[in-house]
C-alpha cells in the first residue's frame, strides 16, 4: 500500500530503499462547483476551466507507487 504521509525525510528514505529515480506526478480529478466562494477558490483550475481535486503520485519506473497524496 502506498503511504499517505511520511513524519520526517528519513522515514521517506526508508521507504524508498535502494530505488534510484523517482517520477514525481501531479493529477487533477473533475468534482461538483462548491458552494462557497473560497471553496471555489481553491478547487477551480484555470487548465482545465472546471473543478478539482489536486494530488500527487511517487513512482518508480517499475511502476510501484509509493506515495499518493489526499486529495
């Protein structure tokens, strides 16, 4: 399982064992318009011209996931 969050940079070195590259993305998921002003705010993305939820994904090029972010 991925993990969530990670207490400090070492606990995140562990986790990553002998894996030398990492690929870093970042992924938009469509949800319904808030209703409040700074709700949407922080949900609308330009790029898309709709809103979203925001996270990020830690890969290798084996394709194990080792971070995923909440969105």
């Amino acid at each position: 399982m991925p993990k969530r969050e990670f207490s400090n940079s070492q606990e995140f070195e562990d986790c990553l064992g002998q894996t030398e590259e990492i690929i870093i993305d970042g992924f938009e998921n469509l949800t319904q318009r808030p209703e409040s002003y700074d709700s949407q705010r922080v949900k609308y993305s330009g790029k898309k011209s709709t809103h979203t939820h925001i996270a990020l994904l830690f890969s290798d090029k084996k394709r194990r996931i080792y971070y995923v972010s909440a969105l």
